[in-house]
C-alpha cells in the first residue's frame, strides 16, 4: 500500500509533466505509466513525425536547388538508415523522460497499467496506490475508422510507421488531418507513391484560404489527394491492400503496397476502471470542468484523455492548471483563447486563436488584414514567396486571431500568440522593429496594413500639404 500526495496515470507529455513539476514542489508523488514513458509525442508522435519530415525534406531539396545555381542529382534514399535517423532522435530525447531521470527528481514510477477499484484507490501491477489527489493523463491512440473488411487487412497507425525500415512502394493515408498530410508528405518526399484520402477537405480545423496553399504542395509533389471522398470497404491483395472509396457518388478502388491510418483519434479510457471511481466520461473524452477536475473532485485529467486541444503544448499548460489548483489550491482555470497549433508540412501552417469562421459564428464583428510572402524579401531570397499570413481584428484593431502559410509559420506565430494573451492591439505589432530582412516583417506589414487607408487618406494629404505652408 503506496499512500501520497499525488498519483498520476500515464507518463506522456501530460503526465510528465505534472510529476516533474509536482515532485520539485515538495509533492510526494507517483507516476504510473504502462507503456513507454515520453508517451506518444516521443515515441509514436511529435518527435519521430518530425524526423520523418526532415529526412523527407532533405531528400527533396534536391528539386529545387538548380534555382540556386546548384546542381546535384536525385537523391538515393536508404530507407533503413532513415529508420535508423528517426529512432536515434528518439533516443536522443529519451533520458529527458526516462524512469532514471523521474526517479532521480523523486518520483516513485511504477511500471503497469493503473485501474481505479474505488473513488480513492488505485491499483498498479502489485501496488495498491492511495492519493491526496489523482491525475489521469492516458492520452489517445489511433481510431480505427468503421470500414468493411478492416479487420482482415494489415494497417499501420502511428504506433507501427516508424518501426518500418524498407520505404512503402505506394502508401494510402486515410485521414487528412495535420498527421496524414505531414506523413504523406514525409513519404512522397522520401519517395512512396502516396494517395491521401480524406472524407471532408483536408486539414478541416484551419482557414480554407491558406490550406489551399499546402493543397497546391502536396498535389505538385505528386500526391493524391482524394477529398470529400469516403472509404467504403478495405481487401487484402497480393501487393497489400485495395480501398473501395466513393467520390460525389461515384465508386472506385485505389491500391496499396501500405495503409496508415490517421483518421482521428480515441482516448485512452479502458480498464481504468472509470466507474468505480466515479469519473464521467464520454466517446470523446473524459468530462472536465475549467479547472481539469473530473466529476471525483480528486481526480484530476490532462492532455489528450480530455479530448480537448490534442497537442503536446496543450498536455503542458494542463499541467501547470492542475499543480496550481492541486498543490496551491489556486483556482486556476484553463482559458483557451491563445492556443496555437502547427501542421509541419513543407509550408508550415500556424494559428493562433479566432478564425475568421470562428469569429463569423459568434457574430463578432471583425476586420481581416493580409500579407503575402512574396512581398517579403527574404522569402523571395530563399524562393519561398508561397504564403501569407491572414490576421482577424476587432474593429478597434484589437488582435483576436492569426493565421500563417509559409515557410517557417510555426516559428513566427509566437509573437501573435503573445499579443493575444496580453490583449494587445494591431498597433503595438505595427510599432514594433523587426530586423531586414526577416520573414518575421510579415508580422509587421500585415499589422502595418491595417492604418494603410486612414494613413493615405485624401484627408492626410490635405493636412501635410496644410502644415508645409508654414515653412
Ligand atoms: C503522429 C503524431 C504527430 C504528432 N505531432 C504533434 C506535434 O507536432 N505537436 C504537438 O503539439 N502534438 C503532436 N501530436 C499530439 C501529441 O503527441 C499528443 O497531444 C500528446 O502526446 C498528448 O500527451 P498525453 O500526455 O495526453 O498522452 P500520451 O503522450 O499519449 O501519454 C499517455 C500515456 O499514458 C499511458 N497509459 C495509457 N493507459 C494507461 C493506464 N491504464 N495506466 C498507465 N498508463 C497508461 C500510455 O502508455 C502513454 O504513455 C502528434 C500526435 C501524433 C499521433
């Protein structure tokens, strides 16, 4: 029988974090992980997609290069090798969230899968743990979407890609969310032959104006991509695999040598023993008030298990929620009017808070302010001007949202992420220096753009032309 103060389920992005920061503020505290500890974003996730994308783009590189006056031939991909890149970034990251390293800062990890036999008592391999305050952070997996004929077809998920070592001939990606675009674009990249079919439009959550951007890329690159198009039914062939999907009413098969899928995700909820503990929860997730609690006032969820923002950065800000409310008895409450988010295709896509179709919903009045990337001069520098940046404004210039296509969007959304959360203005990102010549200008401009009409008005040159009269 463990007795402390604070029990977590799940040690990925959510858990981590609460059992780092918890322990170091003096916490008597448990982490209870059945799996890999780092979670998905380590092992199944963030890091190795990332790798993945990185190898692909080098392979790419190649393409554009005699725009630069240099010449080198297409690439010989070692897919093994390139395996071997992507689990040697994980290892790299590893120790961070190693069972050493937590057990160093104090925490005690046990390494079972955690089920609740009562509203105060958790049991974990042959522990009997019993908390001042429980945390579930047992994330999501890969849904398995309701085809015909699944069950009898090899599928990879993003618990299986990174484990391949030869390169898929032909892959289809069913899902075109942020992981089927990034995935299929890392393979195309690397070289597959890739069909990426997606029951609405692809990426549905961000601004239809910027995604065509990233369309225009993937299908240059040879993607297919297969919208408002649903799979019908799945069969095992010689070569791997053949899709029956349906577009506008018309039927046809595609085929395989691979399928992933990435159609979405569940959370985590099985043998946690929900019910004897009195946690409600739903298909998406389990129920939450703005202070993470669950519907045991001692138990606490994070992260991806909630089915809020399914994001890493977002497991992370649970966290410090529930160390002030668990530990500090704050009432600390989550606010997600700054949430970014990043799609690490080849342009990048960033948000940062209201869309245009958000703010168009709650009816709020608003003002929409873009700039290109071709009129960047760093982006025409690096041949990159696809882009642009689009920003949401009250109509008193206050900053409520901002959108980004381009190169390096996810690095320049921070800023607006910023002013977002200190309630700022468009002016105070107008004033602001930026350095020649970044693509961080951009911030600037389109800022800048917003006094443009009021700034050349007839009414301004009158005055100019009024005030040069005395001398
Ligand atoms: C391919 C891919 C790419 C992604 N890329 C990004 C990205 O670029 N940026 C980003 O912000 N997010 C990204 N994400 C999302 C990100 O990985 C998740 O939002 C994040 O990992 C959620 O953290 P979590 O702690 O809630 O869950 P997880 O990281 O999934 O951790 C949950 C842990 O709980 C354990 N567990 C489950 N049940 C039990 C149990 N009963 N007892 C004990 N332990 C249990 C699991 O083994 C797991 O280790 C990506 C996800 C995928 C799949």
């Amino acid at each position: 029988m463990i007795k402390t103060d604070i029990c977590v389920i799940g040690g990925g992005s959510a858990g981590l974090s609460i059992a780092a920061g918890a322990v170091q503020m003096g916490a008597d505290t448990v982490l209870v992980e059945a799996g890999k500890m780092g979670g998905d974003c380590l092992n199944y996730g963030c890091v190795p997609s990332k790798a993945l994308l990185t190898a692909g783009k080098v392979a790419r590189s190649w393409k554009k290069s005699p725009e630069f006056g240099v010449n080198y031939e297409a690439p010989a991909v070692d897919f093994q090798k390139v395996h071997d890149h992507v689990k040697a970034v994980i290892a790299d990251i590893e120790p961070h969230d190693s069972v050493e390293r937590f057990e160093s800062l104090g925490v005690k990890v046990i390494q079972a899968p955690g089920q609740f036999v009562d509203a105060k008592t958790l049991k974990a391999g042959d522990a009997t743990i019993q908390a001042r305050r429980f945390v579930i952070a047992t994330g999501s997996r890969a849904m398995v979407p309701p085809i015909e004929g699944i069950e009898n077809v090899p599928f990879l998920t993003n618990e299986s890609v990174f484990d391949l070592t030869d390169l898929p001939k032909k892959i289809i990606v069913v899902g075109g969310g942020p992981i089927g675009c990034e995935l299929g674009q890392a393979f195309r990249n690397l070289g597959s032959d890739v069909s990426i079919v997606e029951m609405a439009s692809i990426m549905p959550k961000d601004d239809p104006d910027l995604i065509s951007v990233i369309r225009d890329r993937l299908e240059g690159d040879g993607i297919s991509l297969l919208e408002q198009t649903k799979v019908l039914s799945a069969s095992k062939t010689v070569e791997g695999v053949s899709l029956r999907v349906e577009t506008n009413g018309e039927q046809r098969e595609i085929n395989g040598t691979h399928l992933l899928l990435a159609a979405g995700r569940i959370p985590n909820l099985e043998k946690l023993g929900l019910e004897a503990a009195g946690v409600n929860y739903e298909r998406q997730g389990i129920t939450v008030d703005k202070g993470l609690r669950t519907s045991n006032r001692k138990i606490y969820a994070a992260g991806d298990v909630t089915g809020g923002y399914q994001f890493t950065h977002m497991a992370a800000y649970d966290a410090g929620i529930i160390i002030r409310s668990a530990l500090f008895r704050l009432p600390a409450k989550v606010s997600y009017n700054a949430v970014p988010w990043v799609t690490y295709t080849d342009p990048e896509l960033a948000h940062v808070g209201l869309s245009e179709t958000d703010a168009k919903k709650q009816g709020v009045q608003y003002k929409v302010l873009n700039w290109s990337f071709a009129d960047n001069d760093r982006a025409r520098a690096e041949r990159r001007t696809e882009g642009k940046i689009k920003v949401i404004t009250s109509q008193k210039g206050k900053i409520l949202g901002a959108s980004i296509v381009g190169l390096q969007a996810g690095e320049l959304i921070l800023p607006w992420g910023l002013a977002l959360s200190k309630g700022m203005k468009i002016g105070d990102m107008a004033n602001v220096i930026a350095p020649y010549p970044t693509l961080s200008e951009v911030s600037k401009r389109v800022a800048g753009s917003y006094y443009t009409e009021s700034l050349f008005s007839d009414r301004v040159k009158k005055v100019v032309r009024f005030l040069a009269k005395f001398g």
